[in-house]
C-alpha cells in the first residue's frame, strides 16, 4: 500500500511523515489553505529521505508555470486536481497523478481516456478543489473494472476509517491531507496512526 501525506508546510511535518513511513508527501501549490511556494517545498523537500517522492498538487495551472515549479521544487509527481485534460496531460510529458471527483459511477468512466501513472479518487470539491476532509460514498468505486494497481484514494480518510475503505476499494494507495491535521496543523502521532492503519489494512 503506498501512502501519501499531502499538505506538507513545513521540514518538521515532512520528517514526521517520512520517520512514519510514508511513501509520497504533497505540496499543494493551488488555492488552499495549505498552499507553499516553490522555494519553500524546495527547502522542505532537500531535508527529506530521497525515498520519499514528492508530490505538487495544481488545479488548472498554466503548464509552463507549472513546470518551472516542478524544477524549482524537483518534483517526482504532478498531480492534477483540477479540470485538466487528457492532452495537458500528455504535453504535460511528467510523472502523473489525475484526479478525479467521484459521486456518481459515470465519473468512474472518465478514468481511462487519461494516460497518466495513477488515477486518484477524490470527493466532490468544496471551499477547495480538494483537501477538504469529506469522503465520498466508497461502494462506487467497487466495480471490477477499475484498474486497482493505478488506484489512489483519498478524500476524508484518517486512522480509524482508512482499513475499511481499503477493503471496499482496494486501491494501490491512499492519499490524506485533513485527516492528519488537528487545529488545520499536520499532527505528527496523527501521522503515524494513519500510516499503520492504512499498512494494517492492505
Ligand atoms: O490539500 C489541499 O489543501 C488541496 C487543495 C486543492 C486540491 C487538492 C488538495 N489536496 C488533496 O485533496 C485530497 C483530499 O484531501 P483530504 O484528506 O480530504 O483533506 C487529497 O488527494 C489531497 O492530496
């Protein structure tokens, strides 16, 4: 099971995330509360473990603009939480992680005309286009179809609900922002209970 903490704003968060095992760590360059700059997920990034990919979240941005963060920041994985297409994604030419909104199955549909490393589920957008710590209806995405092994989930996950969408999803890896926070601040003992129930639940 591959985790992924994302929102990381600071060197303490992004250690206490790989000291827990984590696989991916996030940096949210879109609209969010949790919004870092280029130079600071590049200073954060260069005091973590290499093993830990790290991953810029952008919701529509212009792919010049975004390229030049990858570089800055030396991202290993774009993910895409916007309304991106399949051809950005392919001029794109990077690492990708799409997501995609999930409230009916028709969203499901949409998954496969994208050439991308893995395909991310996520609630419907809110304040935010994400992050915002509501799960969507789990039982959706259980159809047989779906390519596990590109599966992420995310949306509303923490410690206590994470080993049962596992077993209704069985995705490839799940994704957490909010679920780890207390008082919207990443929570080190958070952290480490989501990355061992998420294990446990594989
Ligand atoms: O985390 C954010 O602030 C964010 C902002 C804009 C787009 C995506 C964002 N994060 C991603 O949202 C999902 C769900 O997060 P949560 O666990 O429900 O808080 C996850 O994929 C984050 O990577």
């Amino acid at each position: 099971m591959i985790v992924k903490i994302c929102g990381i704003q600071s060197v303490d968060a992004g250690l206490a995330a790989a000291e827990a095992g984590a696989d991916m760590i996030g940096f949210v360059f879109a609209e969010s509360t949790r919004q870092v700059t280029a130079d600071q997920a590049a200073q954060i990034g260069k005091k973590l473990p290499s093993h830990v990919k790290k991953v810029g979240v952008f919701v529509n941005e212009p792919i010049d603009s975004l390229l030049n963060i990858a570089d800055t920041a030396a991202l290993d994985y774009i993910q895409l939480h916007g309304d991106e297409t399949p051809a950005y994604v392919k001029e794109l030419n990077k690492p990708v992680m799409k997501a995609f909104s999930v409230s009916s199955e028709s969203d499901l549909k949409r998954l496969t005309a994208y050439a991308c490393d893995y395909y991310l589920l996520d609630s419907p957008a809110e304040a935010y286009r994400g992050g915002n710590g509501t799960p969507f209806d789990w039982s959706l995405a259980s159809s047989k179809t779906l390519p596990r092994e590109k599966l992420f989930l995310a949306g509303g996950l923490h410690a206590d609900n994470v080993q049962q969408a596992i077993s209704e999803v069985s995705p490839a890896g799940v994704d957490v922002s909010s679920g780890v926070e207390t008082n919207k601040q990443k929570d080190s003992l958070k952290i480490k209970q989501f990355i061992a129930a998420a294990r446990k639940g594989q």
